[in-house]
C-alpha cells in the first residue's frame, strides 16, 4: 500500500534531483561554452594570425585594421622594444617596460586595454568591448534556471493537485453528508491514506443512512403496530361502559401487556443504537440464566455446559427471553436450548420443530419489524434486538437448519 507521506516525499526527492541534474548540466554548459572568457585569451588568439616580424610594414597595418574590426574595438601592435609598428582606432599606450606578462594595462573612461606578448616578442594592445568576451549571445544562466524551476513546479503540480483534488472532493463529502444528503459518498482513488480516509468516510456514511432509514422505519413501523391494540383499548373501554363481563377484561388486559412489551422493545432497540458499548458489565453464568428463563415456557428443554462470560445480564436474560418466546410462539416443541464453549466464547443454540425458515429469508428475519407471511403474531422486533445484544457482547447471531430439528437459532459471544 502507498503512503501518502511517501508519495510527498518521493516527489520532493525527485524534483530535488531532477533540478539538481539539470542545474549541473546547464553550469557545466554554461562554463563550457557560454561563459565570458578571459580578455587576454581572447586578444592572444586573434593576433594568432597576423603576419611575422619581417612582414613590409603594409601588410602589419592592414592586419591590424582586420583585427580592430573583428574584434570591434582599438588595437595596437608594438615590437618587442615598444615601439608601434600599427595601430587602429584609438591611441593605446605601449606596454610598461617592466611589464613581461599579459594583463590589463589601461583604463581611462572607457572598457580596459589589455596587452598580450606574442611569441616572436612583440606586443598586441587591444581595447575590445565587454560583450565581446561571452562566447555567445544565449540567454543567460538566470535565465536558465528560472524555466528549470518553471519546468520543475509544472512537472510536481500534477502530483500535488491529484492529493488536494481528492481532499477536496472528500471535503465536498463530508459537507454534503451534514447538510442531509445521506447518500453523499466520495470516489476512492488510489491506495494512500486519502483513499482509506474516503473508504472510511463511505463506510460512516453508509451506517449513518443505514441508522438513521433503520429509526425512520421503527417509527413508521411503530406508529402502525401501536394503532391496532390502542383501538382494541378504545373499543373495549366503549363496551365496559355497558357492563363489564370477564372476557372482555382478559382480551384487555392482553391488549396492554402487548401495548406495554412492544413499547418496551422500542425503547430497548433505540438505547442499544443511542448507547455504545455495555452499560453494565460483569461476569454471567450463561447456563443458570438459561435454566432460569426455560422454565417460563413449557416445552422446553435445556442441555450443555456452565460458561461465564462478560456481560449484561439484563440484556442477556432479554436475549434468551426473546429467542424462546419466538420458538414457542412460532415453532413446535420441544424447544432445546443449549449452551457451549466454543473455545473463544460462549454458543446457543435454540432449536425448534415447527416448519423452520427458508434459506432466502434466514436473514430477513433480523430486520426490524420483519414478519414472515402468515405469522401473525408479534411485532417483529424479538430477533432483531437478540441480534443487537449479540453484537454489542462481540458476538452475532445467525438463523441456520439442523438435521434433528427445522429452526436453530445460533448465538456466538465473546468470553469478554
């Protein structure tokens, strides 16, 4: 996986050493063949072609007029005993008799005059402008490294704008997802950081919208579970106002303990959502609970081994509350119960034998207010909440067939 810190700093590096190639080629060019050379070499090379000491003196001043025009400045040509033999342009003064080497030996208002001594002993003067020494008239070395930096920071932008483009985009995400647009995501592009940040992102944005559509149909759902004992209520409350009779008091008393039970799962439903890790946590002999909740319900038989784990024991009673209520009011006894140690937590296993689910639905049957067709009774919370508990104690819970019966309800948890 790339990092980004590694991207940043690879491209830093390479354009660090990109820059640093190209700077050392063009100063080597630079020095090589652009740089100013040295006046005296320059006026050395040149006298390189005039004539030899014996020459007719004609022929000495026409080569020095060629010079001075080559070199488009003033030359003088002086015998090896200073005195002019030619001279072009301007005046230049002979060279100190106690000069023995070339240099610069003039300046007065004007670019200097350098003296070079010939090999037969004679001596060129030459006042030569300064442009002259630059051995082209390519742009300069500033110049070059300015459009070297230019080339450098367009090479780098790509790799920074696809950084800041994605930020981007995953603040545009994040902003659209606080507005209210629940189905905000963010492309993921790469295997950086960025990319986990925005997978990380969609994935919070996904239980958000998951969250918030689950509440939205526990209130819809809610809303229509509750009417339908509120106006058996209502209805019965009309009918005892003509006279009492103990049926009706039975049907009504049933009514309200559905009422006050459905009640009772939604707000245990929205505190597990609310509410994060466990409210109350310490060690629960799943086994003695068990034996306590089976002999509620006629029918049912419990089998297994005593296993501690970590947990709420009220939310543990209410989830093995929930999975016998739903064998015995959906299944056919004898209902097993059965408790294990599957070596990294807690297993079980509540089996029925009525007509068992089918594979297609084995899931469906943990949403929230799912009821299969024809059941009828129950709201259809008992098995989503059994599937909360289970997760909120490090495990989950799966509906699955058995051999020996129709339905097997398996419940892993954690030994905490």
């Amino acid at each position: 996986m790339r990092r980004l810190y590694l991207q940043v700093y690879f491209t830093v590096v390479a354009s660090l050493l990109v820059f640093a190639s190209v700077a050392g080629a063009l100063w080597w060019i630079y020095l090589d063949q652009m740089a100013p050379r040295h006046p005296a070499e320059v006026v050395a090379e040149a006298g390189q072609g005039l004539p030899e000491t014996g020459a007719p003196a004609a022929a000495q001043r026409e080569a020095v007029d060629r010079l001075a025009a080559r070199l488009r400045g003033d030359v003088a040509l002086y015998g090896a005993d200073r005195s002019l033999i030619a001279q072009a342009g301007r005046p230049l003064p002979p060279p100190e008799t106690e000069r023995s080497h070339s240099g610069r030996i003039y300046r007065h208002g004007g670019p200097p005059a350098w003296s070079v001594q010939l090999a037969d002993g004679r001596w060129l003067i030459a006042r030569v402008p300064r442009d002259y020494f630059w051995r082209t008239r390519r742009p300069g070395p500033l110049w070059v490294l300015a459009l070297l930096v230019l080339a450098v920071g367009v090479g780098a932008y790509p790799v920074v704008r696809r950084i800041t483009r994605r930020l981007e985009d995953l603040r545009g995400g994040v902003q659209a997802l606080g507005a209210g647009d629940l189905a905000a995501r963010v492309k993921v592009e790469g295997r950086d950081e960025v990319a986990r940040l925005a997978m990380s992102f969609n994935d919070a944005a996904a239980r958000i919208e998951q969250l918030v559509g689950a509440h939205r149909n526990l209130l819809a759902n809610a809303s229509h579970e509750l009417r339908t004992p509120l106006a058996r209520i209502r209805m019965a409350i009309e009918l005892m106002k003509q006279g009492a009779e103990p049926r009706r008091k039975a049907e009504l008393e049933q009514d309200i303990a559905e009422l006050d039970a459905l009640i009772e799962e939604i707000l245990l439903a929205s505190r597990l959502d609310a509410v994060k890790g466990l409210e109350a946590a310490e060690p629960v002999d799943l086994l003695a609970l068990a034996a306590e909740e089976c002999v509620r319900y006629e029918g049912a038989e419990l089998d297994g081994q005593a296993v501690t784990v970590r947990g709420d024991p009220r939310l543990l009673r209410r989830l093995v509350r929930n999975l016998l209520e739903n064998a015995q009011r959906h299944g056919k006894p004898p209902i097993e119960l059965r408790v294990a140690d599957s070596g990294r937590g807690a297993e079980i296993r509540v089996c029925d034998h009525g007509a068992g689910i089918p594979q297609d639905e084995r899931e469906r049957v943990f949403e929230p207010f799912y009821r299969r067709p024809g059941s009828g009774q129950g709201a259809g919370l008992g098995l989503a909440l059994v599937r909360q508990i289970a997760r909120r104690h490090g495990g989950d819970a799966t509906c699955v067939g058995d051999d020996r019966a129709a339905c097997c309800f398996v419940i892993s948890l954690a030994s905490g």
